[in-house]
C-alpha cells in the first residue's frame, strides 16, 4: 500500500462507494441527498454495471422491466417508459445513463479506475483506498457496490493462445458489436448468456456449434410490448405496485401458489402449468408450493419441462441432449429465452454434448474434443462469473488487525445480512454474499440495501459514532440462519454458482440467503429497531453499544404437512435438529 499521497493529509471523504451499476449509482445518489460527502469509484468507462459490460446479442433483462427499475423517485419513474416486457440491453444501458444524468452522478464518478486495495486505519476510523491508477484516497465507510456477476471465471483451455480465430466473452463484449455474417461460430457453455445470445447468432452466422457441458430448464420470454392492461396495473398506482414486488420472496410479482403438485390432480396441474408457461418467465416458479422442497412434486414440473422441450426440437435426440438431469428443476437460475429450443431446428446450427464427446482444447484451427476436430472463425465463450465473492476477492481488502478478507472467508463467504463483515468496520456490501441478492429482483434487493445503509450512516453521524461492525456472534447467528433457510430445500443439491461450485477450489457455500426479500427486509428493519442489534458501534476506540446476539429471525411459518417429514429429514441430516 503506498504511504504518499497528495490527499494523504486531506480529511476523509464521508463514503467511498465501488462500483456505479444500480447499486453504486442510487447509493451516491442517496449518500449525496443526505449531505454526505461521497464519491464513486468505477471500472468501466461509463455507468451502467451489469448493463456496461455484457453487450452480446440477445442480452436482455429476465424480470419484466416494469418491476426491474427505480422505484425511488416517483418523477423518474412516470417519466421512463420502457418499450417491451424485458428490455435489450442497449435499453438498460440507456436507463442507467438516463438516471446518471438525471441526479448528475458522473460529476463524483472516477470512471477507469479499479479500486486494488483497501485497508482499514484503527487509529483514523477510516479506510486507506488504493486504485490502478497509483490514487490513494480515504474514506470513513467503503461501500462495495461490485455486483455479484462482474467477474468472468478465470477459464482457460489448453491450446487457447493457439486459436487463429476470434474469441469472444459474452461478459466482456465490445462495444462497437460484432458481425458473424459468413462466419462458422462456436459457443462454449449453456447458461443464461448463451441461452440468450445463441438464436441471435445463429440469425447472422453461416454456422454456429453450440458446445453444450450441462443442459439449463429454459422459459419463454414472449418478450413484446408491454400489454395495455399490464402496464395499467402499474401506471394506476406504481407506489403500490413497487410495495407489492418488495413485499414478496423473489422481489418480483410471481401469483405464488399455496396449492401442492402432489395433492394436485394431474389435469388441474398441466392447466396450471400450461397457463403460467403462457405467461412466459419466471411464472412458472409459483406454480407450486412443494416444487423446491418435495422431489416427486419437481419431478412434476421437470416432466412438463422436458415435454415443453420435446414440442419445441424436431429431432427427439437432440431434445433429449438439452434436458436437464443432473439438477433439479429450480436449483439452478433458470433461463428465460427468445426462440432458445427451436433454434437447433436450423440447418445453420449443430448442438456438440461435452459430456458424450468431452472438450481437450483448442487448435489454430478451432475446438477439439475426443471425437472430432471442429473449425471456427470465432468462438464465443460465455463460460459464467466467480459469482458474488469474485470482485470483493479480487481487492486487497483488510479489516481490523489486518485481517484479509480472503481469509475470513476461506471456508465461504460468512456476513452478518449479507451487509456487514466482523472485524471489517465501516465496511458495506450491497447485494452482498447472505443477502437474498441473485435469488431476487436485484433492482429491489439493491433499493433495500441503499436505504439502510444509508439510514444507518444518518444514524451514526447523528450519534456522533466513528464505526459499526458486525459482532462475530450475529455473523455466525446470520450464517446458521441462512444455513436453515436454505436447507429445507433442494437448492444445495446443484453444483451451481450459487454453491461456488464451477470455480475449482472455490469453498462449497450456498452463497445468497434463500428467505425471501420480504422475510429478510423484516428482519434487517427490526435489527435496526432493536438498537442495530449484532453490532458493535464505536467513537474512536470507546465502544459505545454493542448487542452480539441476533435475535431476530421470523417465527417459522406453518410448513405444510406433507412437507414436513422431508423438511425435519434434511434439517436433521445437516446437523440443524436434534435426531430424534
Ligand atoms: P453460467 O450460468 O455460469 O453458465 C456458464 C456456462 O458455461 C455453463 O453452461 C457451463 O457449463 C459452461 N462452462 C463453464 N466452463 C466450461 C468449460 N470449461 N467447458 C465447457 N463448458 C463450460 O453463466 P452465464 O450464462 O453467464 O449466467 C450467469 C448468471 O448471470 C445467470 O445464472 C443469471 O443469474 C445471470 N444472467 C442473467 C441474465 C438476464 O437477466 N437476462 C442474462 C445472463 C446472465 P456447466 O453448467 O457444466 O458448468
């Protein structure tokens, strides 16, 4: 860490906050709003996170937009009007430039700047900020508004550098775009982004081989205009409609169904289904109440799925290659597509099964795998992120002592909210790892988290407090409570990247708190009612309050009786009930 600096004796800035996507750009907004002095760090060249970085063809949100924008100035609001169910892209990225401009944020942006060390000064109350750019500033509260898909995995293959052709990350596009007219195309990896971008490419390509690892559940979209009478029920009262949205498990309106797959007679069930499959998105997700818990009510919906598939691909064999088996339905972050399936009943497109035919490498000429050799002009490769501890990782980060956070976190990623780090004063997440984040509409999720942070540093400075930390005993409290939350289900049993399991060596953790974003917003708002409840507030080195204990979970719902013996059996499994 460099000891001088020009601003090295300046006073320290109120808030440094990193990043300027959605989190970054409303928490400067609202740190600036409330007379602190903040300013914002960020990669890019511009604002946008999320929507800056992944420009490849096809990307497009997959909550409705009219759910998945500010809902914290009503003007803005009134004034936006998105042109479809799930905006593109460059449309987001029109939004996001939008809001900059509106609140004129850029004026406190450092853009091109990544923010490589941060340590935290025990004698100052403040943190010692280093940038790529040789900078050093300070600040009293780091605020890291990184997101949790900014980092692309460090994938690599043998022969890489040999490829005479173009490569390609979806997360990494270029901005000026790319014309695969005339071009043979290989993709690597089936997630969302590939999902999304693969029938737009192979709308362009001459030839496009989709290199398929792990078949995704996929939903349709039927993206279009917002219909008139939806748009009606948000435009008669958006505020209630916004309230609506927070005040549900994913943050989004999803018509959640209390009905059981398995007391459900199976035509009533292929009408449910067939309904919510019309809808397009994430409806499906509702359907019923026992699809992420009780295995014989998912194999119900995978069923209906995989003859959702069947219907769509001409050749039964290539429709069997793209149905999921190894995970259940859920477990993954599902994907919702524009013409996905039907896309490999072009002439144009090849669909490659790693698992049958396991990728060795790249040549000069393309991808070998241990069946054939297969030429490309470009690959594209849209192999996924080191999801939500990849960017935090990836800063030299020091609480109190010294300690590294890589450290504290080398068995997984352990907060108190997913907000705060003990041992790590001053220090906020938005959207952090052990907070609902991924598993939610982010826009809302992230809302949430500016707004109490940002209360809680009106509450400190009224207060005359220097620092806030989580006490290690709410930390693990949080811990075995998300533990608790999570297990029930069936979540776990995928190796997804919520469980940090396609970055090798990365510890096993479900990482996002699978409560629900309005259990989780009742439970933060009540921390903060019983006096910050797990924290340890200090001025200077005298400890002003300090609570360690973490009180308040929500009282267990009722759980459904024929959920009940599977719920006990995996809670009693994973050492969280007493056995009986
Ligand atoms: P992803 O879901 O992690 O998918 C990565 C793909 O690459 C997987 O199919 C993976 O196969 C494959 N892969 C990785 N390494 C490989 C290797 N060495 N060899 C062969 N295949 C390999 O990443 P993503 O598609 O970028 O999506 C990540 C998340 O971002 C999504 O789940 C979603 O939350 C978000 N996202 C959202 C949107 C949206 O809102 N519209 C769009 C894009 C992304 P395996 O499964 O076998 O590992």
């Amino acid at each position: 860490m460099a000891t001088s600096s020009p601003s090295k004796s300046a006073q320290p800035i109120d808030a440094l906050i990193v990043g300027a996507g959605f989190a970054g750009m409303y928490m400067l907004h609202k740190l600036r709003g409330l007379g602190f002095n903040a300013s914002a760090v960020e990669a890019g060249s511009g604002v946008g996170g999320t929507w800056y970085w992944n420009r490849y063809p096809g990307a497009r949100v997959d909550i409705q937009s009219l759910e998945y924008s500010f809902g914290f100035d009503e003007e803005l609001e009134k004034d936006w009007r998105w042109s479809e169910r799930y905006a593109p892209q460059p449309e987001l990225l029109q939004y996001a430039e939008h809001v900059a401009e509106r609140f004129d944020l850029k004026r406190d942006i450092r853009f091109n700047t990544r923010v490589t060390a941060a340590h935290w000064d025990e004698a100052a109350q403040a943190w010692k900020v280093e940038t790529d750019k040789g900078e050093a500033m300070r600040c009293r509260h780091l605020i890291l508004a990184t997101g949790c898909l900014s980092i692309p995995t460090d994938v690599t293959f043998p022969g890489l550098g040999t490829y005479k052709g173009d490569i390609y990350r979806t997360s990494r596009w270029p901005h000026e775009g790319v014309d695969f007219s005339g071009k043979r195309v290989g993709i690597i990896g089936t997630g969302s982004s590939a999902i999304q971008s693969i029938p737009v490419i192979a709308q362009q390509a001459e030839q496009l081989t989709v290199f398929q690892r792990t078949p995704n559940y996929s939903m349709p979209a039927h993206n279009g205009p917002i219909p008139e009478a939806d748009f009606q029920a948000w435009a008669k009262d958006p505020r209630a409609y916004r309230a609506a949205s927070r005040d549900t498990v994913g943050g989004f309106q999803n018509e959640p169904s209390e009905a059981m797959a398995t007391a459900t007679a199976p035509e009533e069930i292929r009408a449910e289904l067939e309904r919510r499959w019309a809808w397009g998105g994430f409806r499906i997700l509702g359907a019923f109440a026992d699809t992420a818990v009780d295995p014989e009510a998912n194999r119900i919906v995978h069923e209906f799925v995989a003859g959702k598939i069947r219907q769509q691909v001409a050749d039964p064999a290539v429709a069997e290659k793209l149905t999921p088996k190894d995970h259940p339905f859920g477990t993954k972050r599902p994907c919702v597509d524009t013409g996905y399936y039907a896309t490999f009943n072009r002439p144009n497109v090849e669909l490659v099964d790693l698992r049958a035919e396991p990728l060795s490498g790249f040549t000069a000429e393309g991808i070998r795998t241990s069946a054939k050799d297969y030429a490309f002009d470009a690959v594209v490769l849209a192999t996924g992120f080191d999801a939500m501890t990849g960017a935090i990782d990836r800063i030299d980060l020091r609480g109190a002592g010294g300690r590294r956070i890589k450290d504290h976190w080398a068995e997984g990623p352990r907060t108190y909210l997913g907000l705060m780090v003990a041992g790590f004063p001053n220090l906020f997440t938005i959207t952090g790892p052990g907070s609902p984040s991924v598993l939610t509409n982010m826009i809302n999720s992230i809302e949430q988290h500016v707004e109490w942070i940002a209360d809680c540093l009106v509450s400190l400075k009224q207060r005359q407090q220097t620092s806030i930390e989580a006490s290690p005993e709410a930390e693990a409290a949080w811990c075995r409570h998300s533990t608790e939350a999570v297990t029930p289900t069936m979540l776990p049993q995928a190796n997804s990247w919520y469980m940090g399991a396609n970055v090798p060596g990365k510890p096993r953790m479900f990482m996002p708190y699978a409560g629900g974003l309005n259990t989780y917003t009742e439970i933060c708002r009540q921390v903060v009612a019983k006096g910050y409840e797990g924290f340890i507030i200090r001025q200077g080195d005298r400890v002003l309050s300090e609570s360690r204990a973490f009180t308040s979970q929500p009282a267990p719902g009722e759980i459904p009786e024929n959920l009940l013996p599977i719920i006990m059996g995996r809670l009693m499994a994973a050492g969280l009930l007493p056995a009986e």
